[in-house]
C-alpha cells in the first residue's frame, strides 16, 4: 500500500493508516477489543469477589478464629493478576501458528505432568490433583484443558486435508487416557469438560451422526457406571438428590451455597456485611458465586451471566464467517470450554448441579486458575484477531495459520 515510511494513504473505509506500524501497533488494531473488555471485566469483578470472600477464607478452623490478615487473599489474588494479564497478553500478540505450536508444546507437556499426578501429586481434601514446587503448588489439568482443545483442532483439521488420517480415534484415546488419568483422582467435573469439549469438536468437525450417537451412548453408559462404581460422585449425586442420607448431617455444600444467594435477596446486604457466607466451604473458590450473591445481590449475579454470555455469544459470532477449520474448531472449542466451566460453576451454587469443585472462571480466587485461564483467552485472542482494514475484502487462503 505505501512506498516509504510514515506515508499515508486512505483505505477503502477513507480511513488514514501509516504503511509501518510497530508489533504493538498491528496487535491494538487487530485484536478484539470488546472481547478483552470483557474478560477485563471479569477480572475486576473477581477482585472485589475475593476481597468480600477472602475473611472466610482466613478464619483458622480449629479456632474459629480469623490468625492473618482478612485480605491476605485479595493480595495474593492481585499477585496472580499481575502475572495472568501480561501472559495473556503476550499470547494474544502471537501469530496463529505461533499460537498453535505454543498449545501443542503445552498439551504434551502438562499430559507428562498429568500421568506424574498420582506419583508426585499432593492430596487435599481426598483428592490427588496437585504437584508441590518450591514456593507453589499447580493442577495440571487445568493448565491441560486450554492446551488440549487446540491440539484436538489441530488433529482434526487435519481431515480435510487427507480424509484417510486416522485422527478422530487418536483423538478419541488421548481423551480417554486424559479421562482415567482424570478419574484416578479423583476429578469427574474436569473429565467432563474434556470429554464434552472433544465431542463438541468431532461435531463441528463433521464426522458422521452415527459415530456422534454411539459415542453419547458410551457416555450415558460411563455416566452410570460413575455412579455404580464411583464412591465420591455417588455420594455427591445423593446428596444433591437427597438420597440414602441415613442421618441428619445438616445441609451439603450445595445447599449451603443455596442458602448464601438466597441470604442476599435482590440487592444484596452489603459489601462486607454477608453473614452466611462465614459457613460456607472454600468460599473464595468454589463457592465465590454465593458470596457475590449474598453481598451485592441477586442483580449482581444476572450481570456476571450476563457477561459471561456476552463473551461466548462475541466469539462465536465472530467465527459465522471464518473458513480456517482449524480457527473455527480451536476458537469455538476454548469458548465452549470456558462457557462450560463457568455454567457449572454457578449452576451448583444454584443448587442445579451436584458439586464438582470447579472455579468461577477469573473470579474464583486460585493461582492455577488465574494462569491456566490466562493462556487460554491468550490464545483465544490470537485465533480470533484480524485486520480491520480487509474486512470485507477476498479473504486469505483457507490453510493459512495453520
């Protein structure tokens, strides 16, 4: 378009742009910035979230007593945005293929670090989930999920290349090597979200209605027999139900977080002032939900839907008129996984779902959650930026980005 530096010259819009612009440039004028508002927003509300929830999370069970500071973990919330957004950001300036291959490396590694689980991992509250640093602790299916999706699009865009590959069961056996690895222990909220997102990308990626049945088949089966064989998530589903309760225990989780919404009516009782919320379990985390609930309203938490809507609703419109399978299956796949889990999330504190013990997405207090969550809008971000300046104009060859 231009002949030497700083030259202008208008586009087809009459807008006046320089021919060179520096990365950063380029990166503001491509990226979706409603999108990134929006996740902005999330963040700013889950540090007001932990800030009301982090007195709760303070209070030494044993004492009853609150022994540290009431904020401590709206600062150290603040310490893992401070490290999530310019991760984020750094990703989103990524081109695709960049993008790409940063997932793949990811995928592999943090499956090694999955399979490590039940040799290095760390038990809390009866589950094995966690691998112990010096100075941290990390969940790699979290770090996993982000990394898995696009890897998965990867392999099965590779179908319209060559029909012949054999890449749905290979994706389909590293998603059931994920989901026993999963299982062991124990995590079944997080094994359904891989196993649905990866049925999700085998639909848009248009393998047949048969093989699309049969495998919900198998799942409604494995759904049964978590319940035949599975202690922990019998045990939730009866709770949820009020089944084979033999003594009064006094309300679940669930109901407990039930109870906090309903506490804080429409308006909410005020910041600081929600009482309910003190018998909550892991209410900075799980929980968060209920918290925002009892202080700042039932209203508060039709917005919070309401922008996670907005999020899911903003990406998908956007990939109408994509023609990359690869972008289409990789963006829609991170969308729905990120939708899925905050649906979850709030369903249970609505009392819709049994527990699952999974974060409110960038509300929830949680440092693998914060970083985890960071490369996936990070890379959602880098699939879904384009040029303002040829919108409307013939686009580029299907192949490219990958």
């Amino acid at each position: 378009m231009f002949s030497r530096p700083g030259e202008m010259v208008r586009d087809f819009r009459s807008r006046t742009v320089p021919r060179e612009r520096t990365p950063l440039g380029v990166w503001f004028w491509e990226i979706d910035r409603v999108l990134l508002s929006l996740i902005v927003v999330l963040i700013a509300i889950g540090l007001v979230a932990v800030a009301a929830a982090s007195p709760v999370a303070a209070i030494d069970r044993s004492t009853s007593q609150i022994s540290v500071d009431p904020l401590i973990y709206f600062y150290r919330q603040l310490l893992w945005v401070g490290l999530g957004v310019p991760l984020m950001l750094g990703i989103s300036m990524m081109q695709r293929d960049q993008a790409r291959r940063l997932a793949i490396g990811l995928c592999s590694l943090f499956l090694l670090t999955l399979v490590l689980v039940p040799v290095l991992g760390t038990s809390i509250n009866g589950a094995k989930r966690w691998i112990e640093l010096p100075g941290m602790r990390f969940q790699p299916s979290e770090f996993l999920k982000p990394a898995f999706v696009v890897t998965m699009a990867w392999l099965l865009s590779l179908r319209e290349r060559d029909a012949s590959l054999p890449v749905v069961p290979l994706t389909g056996a590293i998603t059931g090597v994920i989901a026993l690895l999963l299982m062991r222990q124990p995590d079944f909220g997080q094994t359904v979200i891989f196993c649905v997102c990866w049925g999700v990308l085998l639909l848009l990626a248009g393998v047949s209605w048969r093989l699309i049945g049969g495998l919900a088949g198998v799942g409604l089966g494995g759904l049964i027999a978590v319940y035949v064989f599975y202690e922990n998530g019998r045990q939730r589903i009866n709770d949820f139900l009020g089944l084979g309760i033999m003594e009064d225990t006094g309300p679940d989780q669930v109901e407990l977080a039930h109870r906090t919404i309903s506490n804080g009516g429409f308006g909410g009782v005020g910041p600081g002032l929600g009482q309910a919320k003190f018998r909550l379990p892991e209410a900075h985390t799980d929980y968060i939900f209920s918290v925002i609930g009892e202080e700042f309203g039932v209203i508060s938490c039709i917005v919070v839907a309401l922008v996670y809507l907005a999020i899911i609703m903003r990406v998908l419109l956007k990939l109408l008129d994509e023609d990359n399978l690869f972008i289409l299956l990789a963006a829609a796949g991170l969308t729905i996984q990120f939708g899925m889990q905050a649906i979850i999330n709030m369903g249970v504190n609505a009392q819709i779902f049994p527990s699952k013990g999974m974060t409110l997405p960038f509300i929830s207090y949680g440092g693998s959650s914060m970083l985890a969550l960071s490369i996936g809008v990070g890379l959602l971000l880098a699939f879904t930026r384009r040029n303002p300046y040829l919108e409307g104009k013939p686009r580029a060859s299907k192949w490219s980005g990958r």
